[in-house]
C-alpha cells in the first residue's frame, strides 16, 4: 500500500486517524470503506487496493484505533461502537464522500455494523467477510463471558484464546515472542488453531513456549517483516482493548441505545463471504444473524477451504465475489 496515498485527520472525538484514501475515478463508481480487524490493521487489504483501485473505485481504509498511524489510547472507555462509527463519518466527511459499501473483516465487523446502525443514510450496502452482522447485544452476551454456551453449541471452546488476550500481561507476553505470536495468528493449517486458540491456555502456551512454524503461502517474508516491524514499533496494548473492551462490558453498555430498536437491523444489500475452514467465525453463526436482522436482500458467497484470513488465502477468489456483487448492485458513493 502506497504510503503516499496515506492521510490523517482529527476527529471530533479528538483522535488523530491514519487511513488509506484514492478516489473513484468517476462519479459512478462507489466509495469502498475497508474495515480491518486485529492484528494486521489496514495492511489486512492489501490484495484488495491495487485491484479496486485499478478499476476505479473510491477507496477508504483506515488504521482504527491502535493500529499504524492512528492513536492509541489505553482507555478502554473509548473502543465504542458509536464512538467508532462517530469517527468514520468524520474520515467520510474530511474527504467529501456521501455513502460507502462498508467491508467489514474481524474486529472492523464491530465498527462497520454500528456505522449502519448509527449512520444507515451513509451506507448503501454492506460485505461481511467470515464474520456475520453483529448485532447489538445486551450485557453478559459477549464472546469472552458465554465461553459456555459457545463451547456447548460448537463442541469446543472457540474463545478461549481471548481469555488471554484480556490478561494484564498479554501485550508484553505477545511483544517478547513476537515470532511466535505471528507463527499463531497466521498458521500454515487451521488445526492450529484448533489445538491452542480453542484450548483453554493454549495461545499463552504456544506463545510463551517459543514456537515458530512455516509461513503459509498467503503470508510472505515481506509480509512477515511488516507485521513484526509494526507489532513491535507500536506494541499490543492498545490493540488488545478492543477485547477487554468487550469483557468489560464497554461495548454491551454502548449498544444499550440501539438494542431491540429498528436501528438494529439492516436494509441495506447485504453480502456474506463465509470462509469454510475458519472455526472462530462459523458460517453457521453469520447465516443466522443475518436471517434475523436482514430486511433487505442478502447474498451468500463462500470461500471454501479458507480460514479466518480469506482476504489473504483467496485474495483473488475474494476480489472476484466482492467485484460481481457491485457491479450487480445500483448504488452510487
């Protein structure tokens, strides 16, 4: 991605925001709003940027906050999801675009679905990628406090990886055997993942331990040497108060103003991009949010065989979905 093409601005919130930003090269081509999930930050679309923008599409793809440029606050007061989407209109509005197609990946899918709740009139249709809509949801229902309940469904424990992920010493933990951390996030197979982020202990673990395995070819040495370079330089601490801004109750708190209220669903066009193979984000789990809180037309995709990382894994099979899906809907940025 193209540091020149790499902006800031101040919202009224008072935090400087790095993003992404290349215009549509004419006037019917929509705006596409990337929202990134944890860890990579806006990095996470970088096989998506050359491809759209080529093609002409407005693009807008921030760093959230913790992440790149942007700032990092440790006041996990403010991982907000209407503190969030306050913040993207004001990205929006610095650069004069009306309405986006949100895109939404991860962690992004937070701010990205409280953008439509908040902001439905700046949103023409919406892509949630492995992870469905996330509705608003009242207390005690989050994914570090029903660990039960998700195990009992699922058969094993999806989250337990956030358990530590929300300890005092996780960000140093992470930072000490950044290797290690990357070898986990990004693993060659998903069985991985089943074997530690779904075993009580199990990421602080591998972790701790040391492990380093192959690189999946999705994942490149350059890609790897950024990923290190921007883990270390910046750190984890803020990154991780997205989940313990989530375990204290911060988000369930916010989404208190929208719960159970018409502005919890959606109408807009709504695509789903489920990845087979990713045991976090179950296609099962968006499949049945989306057929509650979609009022409007949805489309299901599949990526299959690929893991949380479909973005990356199938970059090309991704760009092909997403592209067809557009080029079908009648909406303007």
């Amino acid at each position: 991605m193209d540091p020149a093409h790499f902006k800031t601005v101040k919202t009224q919130r008072g935090f400087t925001y790095s993003y992404y930003w290349s215009p549509p090269s004419t006037t019917n081509k929509p705006t596409l709003f990337f929202a990134h999930g944890f860890p990579a930050g806006s990095y996470l679309w970088r096989n998506q940027v050359p491809f759209f923008q080529r093609l002409g599409y407005g693009l807008l793809i921030p760093d959230f906050l913790g992440y790149g440029e942007t700032d990092k606050p440790t006041d996990t007061s403010v991982y907000t999801g209407s503190g969030h989407s306050a913040d993207i209109i004001d990205m929006l509005d610095a650069e004069g675009v009306e309405k986006v197609v949100a895109i939404s990946h991860d962690w992004g899918i937070h701010p990205g679905s409280r953008l439509i709740n908040y902001h439905p009139h700046r949103v023409s249709a919406c892509v949630f990628l492995a992870g469905g809509y996330q509705p608003p949801l009242p207390q005690g229902q989050d994914r570090v406090s029903q660990h039960k309940a998700v195990k009992a469904q699922l058969g094993y424990d999806a989250f337990a990886y956030m358990r530590f992920f929300i300890q005092p010493d996780a960000a140093k933990v992470i930072e000490k055997n950044i290797d290690s951390f990357i070898s986990l996030v990004y693993p060659t197979t998903t069985s991985l993942w089943m074997d530690t982020l779904c075993v009580e202990g199990g990421a602080r673990l591998f972790i701790e331990s040391g492990k380093i395995t192959e690189l999946p070819a999705y994942i490149t040495p350059e890609d790897k040497e950024h990923f290190k370079h921007a883990f270390i330089r910046t750190g984890m601490s803020a990154r991780l108060c997205w989940y313990k801004a989530m375990a204290e109750q911060v988000l369930a708190k916010d989404d208190a103003k929208i719960l159970s209220t018409p502005a919890a669903y959606i109408h807009q066009p709504l695509l789903f991009v489920a990845c087979t193979a990713d045991p976090l984000s179950v296609p099962a789990a968006g499949d049945a949010v989306h057929a509650k809180y979609a009022k409007g037309p949805v489309t299901r995709k599949e990526l299959v065989g690929a893991g949380h990382w479909g973005a990356e894994e199938q970059a090309g099979e991704f760009n092909a979905i997403l592209l067809e899906w557009l080029e079908g809907l009648a909406v303007k940025g």
